[in-house]
C-alpha cells in the first residue's frame, strides 16, 4: 500500500508546475453486475491527488480499495487499484459535451487467490465503470455514485 501512495504523491508532486494540487478522498457505493457470479454491491473508496493542467484538465492520480458482495454465490472480493482520470474543466468548455475519462489496474482478492484487473470509467451524473479480470476473463460493469471531498 506504501508503494502505490508513493506513487501517488511523486506524480502530483512532480507536476506541481502545472497547477494547483488538491488531495482528495473519494468514498464511493457501487451496484453491478458480473458476468460468472452475477449482481453485486459494495463500496470503494479512492485516495488521491487532483490537479488543474495548463491544458484546463484536471488529472487525477489515485489509490482505491475497495469490497464486493456478490448476492447469489455470497463470494466476498476485495480488490485495490491504481487509478488516472481526466476531467474537462467545464468553466473553459465552449461547445460540446466534456466526458470525463479514467483508467486503473489493480488485483481482486477471492477466496484466498489473487487476479490482475483492469478498469475503465466515465461519467456524466453518476461513475459507470467497467473492469475486466485477466485470470478468469469475467467482466463487471457497475454504477458507482461517489462524493469526493477534497481540500484537506
């Protein structure tokens, strides 16, 4: 977990040039579905770093762990990420719809074995995520509200 925080605060740090830096905790709910063990719900939440660029993007580096319960097989996953977005800044934004973009790769924890995933998310009123685990192939799509809170 130290590793991926380093991670973290070296690539904020070491763009702090391009703008102002915002750390943030971004608690979220998520309910979705799987395509082996059918529908879940959990929660996540992400630790990280915001900052606005000269392009009028704001970047976003973080960490996110988070819980899965799936309600047919009652399989409890955990999993952690590392974790990019970019988002539009909509006070520059002339025409056109700005969709905000993000990307992780982390490891699901099942059952006593471990995976490789990889996710990738947009929203526009609430996070819609896809993750896909490279051991099994399953696939998960989800519905994630989340509340950043920042300027801590």
């Amino acid at each position: 977990m130290h590793r991926y925080i380093s991670l973290i605060l070296f690539v904020g740090l070491g763009t702090y040039s391009h703008g102002a830096i915002t750390p943030y905790i971004s608690p979220g709910v998520q309910i979705g579905y799987n395509t082996d063990r059918g529908k879940y719900i959990g929660f996540q939440i992400s630790l990280g770093m915001s900052y606005n660029s000269k392009s009028n993007h704001f970047y976003s580096p973080s960490v996110c762990s988070g819980y899965k319960r799936f309600f047919l097989s009652k399989i409890k996953e955990t999993y952690m990420d590392i974790q990019i977005s970019s988002v539009p800044d909509t006070r520059f934004a002339v025409e056109g719809l700005l969709v905000p973009l993000g990307f992780g790769v982390g490891m699901n924890y099942t059952n006593g074995s471990s995976s490789m995933r990889i996710k990738g998310w947009t929203w526009l009123f609430s996070c819609i995520t896809y993750d896909y685990e490279i051991k099994t192939q399953s696939k998960n799509i989800s519905l994630i509200p989340i509340l950043p809170i920042g300027d801590f």
